[in-house]
C-alpha cells in the first residue's frame, strides 16, 4: 500500500529478507535512501469536494512568464516587458519599467531558455524584487517611493544551474545571494547589509578557511514563522543538497549560521531545483523520490528541518507546488491537485487549472492566461 517498502542491500539483491532491530532499521533507512526500486508504488487518490471560492474576470495582462506573478494585500502584482502591473478586483494599471543588466550569451549557450526573470514580493506590498533566475543579477525597488532600494549580483559561477536565492523576510528584510556560495541579510528600504563577515575562498595549497561554503546557492523557501530557510543548492559534482538554515539563530547573532546549514536528503546525484514547500513551520516536502536522477519517482519526501531526518514520504506529486494549512497544492500537468501528507494521499482535484502564484495570507492560487485572471480561494 502506498510506498511502504522493504530496504534490501544492494549488493545482496535478491536474497531473503532479515529482521534486525528497530534502531538498526532506522539507521539504515536514514543513513541509505533507496539508490534503485523494484516494483512501482501505489498512488493513493481519496479526492473529495474541494469547497472553497472560485472566480474569473478578463485580464489583458501577459506576464513573462509562468514566475512572473505574484501577490500584494488584496490584488496581484506582475511583471510585464513593460515593467509591473497592479491587478485589482476589476482593473489594472501599469506601474513602471524595471531593468536588470544584460547577461553574457557565452554562459547561457547549452541553455538557450535562461535566464529568465522571476518576480518577488514582500508580505506588506511595499517593495519588489525582480531576478534573474540561472542568471547573475537582481533588483528590489521600493513600489511607493519608485526608487531602487539596491542591485544584486551574484558573481558568474555555474549560475545557469540555479534559480536566483531570494526571500522576503517580515520586519522589514530580505534575504539574498551575493555570491554563487554566499547569502546575506539585508534592511529595507535602506538597502543596509545586515551580515558583514568573513567568507573569502582559500589559498592555493592552503587549507579551507573555517567558514569557508563550497556550496552553490539555489531557491529559497522560507518556513511560515521564518525559523528556517531551505536552500536548494548543489555541491560538486554534482550532487543535489537542500540544507535548512537556522534563521532565527543567524538574524539573532549567530554571524555564520548560513554557512553551517543542515543538510537534508542523503544527497541526490545530479538533482536538485525541484519543487519544494512547507507542510508546517518544522517540516518540509521536496519534490522527487530516490537518490539518481535514473532511478526517482514522482513523489514527495517530508523531512523534519530541525533534525534532518526524513520523516515521510509518498508517491503522486509532480509539478509546481505550495503549503498551506498543513496540505500541499500542485499544479500537476493535468489540473490542480490537494495532497495530505499525513494521509500520503491526493485529497481534491479540479482539472485544467493550473495556478503560477499563491497568496499565503488569504489561502488564494491564481492562474493568469488567455487574457483571464482566474483564483481559488481554500475554505475558510
């Protein structure tokens, strides 16, 4: 049933199963994801009636792209080639151009898709950032006053691997990289660096300096309470590693929390910027299940960021996905889908809705294509 399975070594397959203690079996099946499957797990479907609200208005808005969406109190923000448009209950209006420096073609050759833009926002409204995802480069502007708050640039280091790490934090902060290994605080609307330290790269012939990363930044996911940050980054070579970083501990003193995260995952060779979200404030879903690009299933695996450890998993999930109230929300190829973890089963599903951009303070998914802004609002 589901993916309750057997853990067979390797080397031993096939052979008899054998029991050994509770402990010993953990260890194992912690310390030695499952590198190869036999058999195909059960997708578990117990779809029920979705409730919620539903509604559809024209837009003449065309987005970038499918990141170019995203939310504001009480109306949506996008970027357009002609720069952010506000979206309201029954209008829409053009703010102003925003521009971000030229990439070098020479990077971007075996990826002639990236870089391509991606929009954030801060909780309060007030402030957006437009990056260059795969790319170097990054802009926050101040939407009331119209000024730009500071310019990113991450260095050119294998950048057209990853998204660009970027995240609004509350109190007026956001998080950002400012190298291809390095992430660092900032103030708003000052644009203040918050998390001056020492990271530099080691000599030739020297050992690493102690808080030195040999670690490429990737997409940031930041927990409800903004305890956690999960990085999607990658080690060489090359080997996908999520690491959750401490947060609070970093923005309460602890000046290299950033560069001594804990890993999650056993480490997934030549995979990483899947979908990721957060079932609740200590546990994260990542998208994708196995250890080889090779040999994954679809499906999510749940760990436990404070600890590390992996505490469940289950087959179905593919696509774009968020958390909210404790379910997971995918925009899988065929519609809109509602996953329980604690049930590891696909809850609800409306076809042929596929949302690019969710509002965490109202439960809302929007989906803007066709020249028709269409939400879904979860119940109350």
């Amino acid at each position: 049933m589901g993916t309750r399975y057997d853990l067979v070594c390797a080397g031993c397959t096939p052979t008899d199963l054998i029991e050994v203690c509770e402990s010993c079996a953990d260890r194992a099946d912690q310390k030695s994801f499952p590198s190869r499957w036999h058999g195909e797990p059960e997708v578990l479907l117990r779809d029920r009636e979705l409730g919620g609200t539903w509604s559809a208005r024209a837009c003449p808005v065309r987005p970038l792209n499918d990141d170019c969406l995203a939310p504001m109190p009480g109306h949506w923000l996008a970027l357009t080639a002609d720069g952010f448009v506000r979206i309201t209950g029954d209008d829409q209006w053009l703010v102003g151009p925003v521009e971000l420096p030229e990439e070098n073609p020479v990077d971007m050759r075996d990826f002639p898709d990236r870089p391509r833009r991606s929009l954030h926002t801060s909780r309060d409204g007030r402030f957006a950032a437009v990056v260059s995802d795969y790319g170097r480069f990054a802009t926050v502007v101040d939407l009331d006053e119209w000024v730009t708050v500071v310019d990113l640039d991450r260095d050119w280091v294998d950048n057209e691997f990853t998204r660009y790490p970027f995240a609004f934090l509350d109190g007026g902060r956001f998080v950002a990289a400012t190298d291809w290994n390095r992430l660092d605080v900032f103030a708003l609307p000052s644009g203040e660096l918050l998390t001056d330290r020492e990271t530099a790269a080691p000599q030739r012939g020297e050992p690493e300096p102690e808080h030195y990363l040999d670690y490429f930044q990737g997409a940031l996911h930041l927990s409800p309470s903004e305890r956690w940050l999960v990085t999607d980054g990658w080690i060489w070579h090359p080997i996908g590693a999520p690491e959750a970083i401490d947060l609070a501990a970093w923005l309460g003193g602890d000046l290299h929390a950033a560069e001594h995260a804990r890993g999650l995952t056993p480490g997934r060779e030549n995979v990483w910027d899947q979908p990721i979200a957060w079932v609740d404030d200590r546990t994260v879903a990542i998208q994708r299940m196995g250890a080889s690009w090779q040999r994954m299933l679809d499906g999510v695996e749940l760990y436990d960021a404070e600890t590390g450890r992996r505490t469940g998993m289950f087959a179905g999930p593919a696509g774009p996905m968020w958390g909210h109230g404790g379910l997971l929300y995918v925009a899988a190829e065929a519609g809109f889908e509602v996953w329980d973890p604690a049930e590891g089963a696909r809850v609800g599903f409306a076809p042929g809705f596929r949302p690019t951009a969710h509002d965490p303070a109202t439960g809302t998914f929007a989906e803007l294509r066709n020249d028709q802004l269409r939400t879904w609002t979860t119940p109350r």
